[in-house]
C-alpha cells in the first residue's frame, strides 16, 4: 500500500515534493496543541495547484488512505495531527495572491498564504484584511478551516463574516466553487459558510476570495485596572455602545498580567497602590483614520472608564501599547514556557463571563489546579491556562469547565477548534442529534471518509462514545 501511495504522488507532484520516512520533518507531526502525541504519517504531500490537490484526493479515496490538510501547523486543538498510515498534504507551495481587486475591496488567496505576508502586500493598497487571530504566521486555509477570531472579533467579526466566496475539492476529489465577490446571495443552500469551521472534514479549500477594508492609520491603546470582573463585565457594554467602536476589549486577570508582561520584559508603569489593588484589567484599543477624531475617543472613553469604576486609565505609548497588545496576543507561548498542562477557550455571552470565572474558581480549589486566563471581552471568549498534570483530573475538570460555560449559553469551543484534542468534550456535552446531523454531513461531502478523520468526531462511532 506504502509503495502504491508513494508512486501515485510522486505522479502527482513529482518526488521533490513528496516526504516519506526519515525525510518526513517533525514539524508535520503534529500542531501547537499541549498534551497531544505526534504522529509520523506515510508520507507529507506539497501540492502546487486545485487541480494537483483533486487528484491527489482521488487516489487517497481509491486506497481508502486518510489525508490531513495542513498550513502552518499554528493551530491549538490537534486538527492537523496526522493519521497513523495516513498523507498529510501540505499548503506550503499554494501561498499565492491571486489578486487584489481594490474596486470591491476583495483580495483572492491560496490556503497556504501566511496573514503576514497578506498583510504585507494589502498594505501599499489602503487595505486591510482585519481577521488577526494572535498568531501573524497562521495561514488563511487554516483560519477558513477553524473559522478564526482573535482580538479584533468585537469590531470585525470573526473569519467567516469576511470569506465571501471558496473554491474547494471534496473527499470525492470533485471540485466546486462557492460564492464570489459579492456580499449577499439567495441561491440554495450557503456552501461557503457550511465549509468555513469544518476543520477540513468536509472540503480542502484550495482558494478564498475575502473581503477587505480601508486601513485606519491612527490607534490608542487604554488600559484600565479593576478591583473585580463584575465591574469589569457591567463597563463592556457600555463601551461597546458607546459609538467609539473599540478595535479590542480585552480583559486579563493579574497573574496573566504577570505572566506576559515578564515573559516579553514589558513595564508598564502601573504604581504598586494600583497594581495591590487590581484584580483585573480592562485592555480597549481604539482606531481612526483621522488623529482629531481618535483623540477626541480616546479622551471620552478615558472619562467613561473612570465613570465604570476604573482605579486609574493608562493611555499607553504608541509602542508601549503594541507591546502590550503583541503580548497579550502571545500569552498562549507565555503560558507553554511556564509549563502548562492545557488550555480551553470557552465562549459565553459576555455578561456571562463573571459567572463562569467564579464556577472555575471553584472547580479549581476543588481538583487542586491552577487555572488563570483572558480573553476577549467584547465577545464573551475566554481563555484558560490549566495547570494540573493527572491527565484524569484535567479532564475532568475541563470537561467541567466547558459544561459550566454551556449551561450559561455558550459552547465547547470560541475560536480554536474542537479538533482532536477537544473531541471527547463535544461528545460528552454537544447534542447528539446534532452530531449525528454532522455526520451526515460529512457523508455526503466526503462518503469515503478520509479527509480528516478522527477531528471533530468519530464517524465509527455513535454519538456520545467518542472519547
């Protein structure tokens, strides 16, 4: 089977972009996702072409072979972990712009290209693709597959509110194109928004046309300690109706404070009679095209911070304020060199947040974890640390966690993905109509079962067994 997978790629590809064995680098084993095992797969596949990936589908489904798609590998929750006797087919040769169309403010990209390099080229151009979900050398195919956010959700939206048209191989090897650079459509059933989320278990997005915005030249960044997350959830609201239109609201307790700030060597200056008193704090970036304007933001959302029970408002330093921003955005690498076990991202409506934090509090003392976290304010997304080595115990608990974060509303996963590594929680807690709704899903995009196998759920098994 080895040799016949081997000699229909090399076919395909040509042997210069097909690994196999030693050859295989150990970045393809596996993603940034903490505790999972790296799996070496049959061979990794580096198509250059839709057409390339098509028929590299169609030959996996004639040997019945798994395949996993791959960009980056940045990913948090094990959805690009390779199959054991499986392909994975790498992005890394697809990284092209196809076109920048500065007339409907739409750019069309290869899954492989990274947001930075995006970024780089839209930036001559006015332009701005706004999704930054923490992580600038993430590719686009990755964002589409696990339907991306980040900071700048509460003003943006997250990935899927800016993919507005796909062209994508099933696990039949057919190809199909799915919406376009126009923003609303009534045709059928919506195709595009079916595929963004689905971790590559449906379709392999070999091409996004994505919408685009004017790029603002001016920010502020506010920060703005708390003596408790109540008071920290009762100011979101206002804030964001405020008519300033925050790019960021993020809060973050003190001990990821601590930890992020000594992990990048940021000092803020926040005196000790604030910092002894702080709780949490409250991170607000503002942007404009015009300086006036900003400053004129950024005085009254200053007062209005104070108004909501603020101990003090910093308005940071340009760079200050990127350091910080930056740092927050890699507190998962902060909280990975300090040795955590794992981490979750539940989402919940933001009035929620305070509840949520208050029952992990508990499930905390109660398993004899530590747990500390941020997340997005503005959108209900928090992120937890977990430090507890008994894999049992972990589990538990963050089973419990996530269960707490249903109860109020909200669900297994707000950015990252259920992938492999959160599977076991969508089985034990999502409804089982659902899920088996999904697989149905599944059967019909791809009725050979290989693309992905294993990420999101387990097809050979019924709802709720999965673990």
């Amino acid at each position: 089977m080895a040799a016949v997978i081997d000699d229909l790629l090399i076919g395909i590809v040509g042997e210069p972009n097909v690994d196999r064995g030693a050859g295989i680098n150990e970045d393809a084993t596996h993603d940034e996702a903490l505790g999972g095992l790296p799996v070496r797969p049959l061979a990794v596949v580096r198509p250059a072409s839709t057409e390339e990936v098509a028929a590299i589908v169609t030959a996996a489904a004639a040997e019945g072979v798994p395949l996993t798609p791959r960009g980056s590998g940045t990913g948090l929750s094990g959805a690009c972990v390779p199959v054991e006797g499986g392909v994975v087919i790498s992005f890394e040769r697809m990284n092209r712009i196809l076109e920048i169309d500065t007339a409907n403010h739409v750019a069309v990209v290869e899954p492989g290209l990274t947001l930075a390099e995006l970024d780089e080229a839209l930036a001559p151009h006015g332009l701005i693709y706004p999704v930054f979900p923490g992580e600038q050398s993430a590719s686009l195919g990755g964002n589409v597959a696990t339907n991306a956010g980040g900071m700048r959700a509460v003003k943006y939206g997250v990935t899927r509110h800016h993919v507005l048209g796909i062209q994508a191989v099933l696990g039949t090897g057919e190809v199909i194109t799915a919406g376009g650079k126009f923003v609303k459509s009534t045709s059928g059933y919506d195709l595009t928004q079916l595929v963004i989320g689905s971790e590559g278990t449906l379709a392999l997005v070999t091409r996004a046309t994505l919408r685009l915005h004017p790029r603002p030249g001016f920010q502020a960044t506010l920060l703005a300690p708390f003596e408790s997350l109540d008071q920290i959830a009762s100011a979101v609201p206002p804030i964001v109706a405020s008519g300033v239109g925050p790019l960021m609201v993020e809060y973050i307790d003190v001990m990821s404070m601590a930890g992020i700030t000594a992990n990048a060597g940021i000092d803020l200056g926040v005196p000790d009679r604030v910092r002894e008193r702080a709780l949490a704090y409250l991170l607000v970036v503002l942007e404009s095209h015009h300086a006036s304007r900003l400053e004129e933001d950024t005085a009254r959302l200053a007062g209005q911070l104070v108004e909501l029970g603020a101990l003090e408002v910093y308005v940071l330093p340009d760079q200050a304020g990127a350091e910080l921003v930056g740092a927050r955005e890699r507190a998962f690498w902060a909280a990975k060199a300090n040795g955590a076990d794992d981490i979750v991202d539940v989402v919940v409506p933001r009035a929620s947040i305070p509840a949520l934090l208050a029952t992990v509090g508990g499930l905390a003392a109660d398993t004899a974890s530590l747990v500390v976290g941020c997340g997005h304010a503005g959108d209900g997304n928090v992120h937890l640390s977990v430090w507890q080595p008994d894999d049992e115990v972990r589990h538990r608990l963050l089973r419990d966690v996530i269960g707490a974060g249903i109860l109020l509303g909200g669900a297994v996963s707000g950015e990252h993905g259920i992938g492999t590594r959160k599977r076991p929680y969508l089985a034990e807690l999502e409804d089982p109509v659902k899920l088996d709704l999904m697989r149905r899903i599944k059967a019909a995009f791809d009725p050979n079962g290989i693309l992905n196998p294993g990420t999101i759920f387990d097809l050979s098994l019924a709802s709720g067994e999965n673990r």
